[in-house]
C-alpha cells in the first residue's frame, strides 16, 4: 500500500481546516467587536465621572454673590434653567490661581445643554465679562431635568420641610438652594440621576 492520502481524506481534512478557519474568524470579530462596545462605553463612563467631578467641585463651593451681566444689569447669585439651553449658573469661590494672576478667586460659571452635550462656560470675571470657549464635560445626552432643594419656608405653626422645585425663582436674589438634582436621559443609560449638595464646609 503506497503511503499519502487518499482524495475523500484530502478533502475531509480541507473541510475541517475551513470549518476552523471560519471559526477563528467568528471568534476574532465578536472579540474585536466586543472591545469596541468596551472602549466606547468606557468613555461614556469617563464622561459622566468628568461631569460629576466638575459639578461637584463647582456647586460645592457656590457663593451667595449676585454678578452682574454683560450690560452691567444685577443678576441673582443663583439662576435656574432660561429655556434656551441653559441648565443654571451662579458664581463659584475657590478659583485656583497657580500662575499668580491679578484676579479675584470667585468665578462666574454656566452649565448649557448644547448639541447633545452638557458643557461648561466661564467668565474670566464676575461681572461684565464675555463667557470663554466652553468645555464639553459629556456627550450623548438627549435632555436633561433639573430640581432644586429649597430651604424650609414653612406657615407660622406649619413643620419645616424642604422641597424640590423644578424652578429657582427665591424670594431673595441672594439665596442659594441646597441641593442640585440632575437627571440626564442618554441612548447608552437610560436616565442617570447626580445629586450635589452646595456650600459644602472644606
């Protein structure tokens, strides 16, 4: 009998080869596949830890300070929602100045829904200044809800409690809420719900 394969054996061991090779091929896109869906919502994670990171940091730190607007009209300390994007904005302390500038520490900040995206804009002054370049803290946001904590302002006799406000219109201009809650809805998450607290003691 003279040794090597038969036809029939040439051709099943072919058919294996490509039954693997397909295999692989499968394996290798479901693998480059899932590594894509990984990266991708990777950095819709790293968005809202950015996001969260810099609202924290702001509203943390918000000062009962009424700035003054463009036309030097006075504007209150803290301002809600206009319906044009804007989601509120107020005057923050604690500006870092690690170059030694001549300005003051306070910083007028405004968060925006734009495009999708929430960004933040601030003044290089507090009063009458034009806004500098926004920067884009996360994407992918189809809306965003905002309510405010109020501070109790019960009936003589009534039991003090605080409430969520869907709007910031205070008595006074001066007056800050206590808490921020945000619900952003997104394609990825659904509704993913931030709560900061403001004029947090450092």
């Amino acid at each position: 009998m003279k040794n090597g394969f038969t036809l029939v054996e040439t051709l099943v061991a072919l058919f294996v080869f490509s039954l693997l090779a397909a295999a692989a091929v499968v394996v290798l896109g479901n693998s480059a596949d899932a590594q894509l869906r990984l990266a991708d919502v990777s950095a819709s994670v790293q968005d809202f830890q950015r996001l969260r990171a810099a609202l924290r940091a702001d509203l943390a730190q918000a000062a009962e300070r009424m700035p003054r607007g463009e036309a030097g009209e006075a504007r209150p300390a803290f301002e809600g929602g206009d319906g044009n994007g804007r989601l509120f904005a107020f005057v923050r302390r604690g500006w870092e100045n690690p170059g030694g500038a001549p300005r003051a520490s306070l910083q007028y900040v405004e968060y925006r829904l734009e495009n999708g995206a929430i960004v933040r804009r601030a003044r290089p002054m507090v009063d009458g200044a034009a806004f500098g370049e926004p920067a884009v803290l996360a994407k992918g946001i189809s809306s965003v809800d905002v309510a405010y904590r109020a501070a109790p302002d019960p009936a003589p006799g009534a039991v003090a409690t605080a409430d969520w406000r869907a709007a910031w219109d205070p008595l006074q201009p001066t007056i800050l809420p206590l808490a921020v809650r945000i619900d952003a809805t997104t394609a990825r998450f659904g509704v993913v719900r931030q709560l900061f607290l403001t004029q947090v003691p450092l």
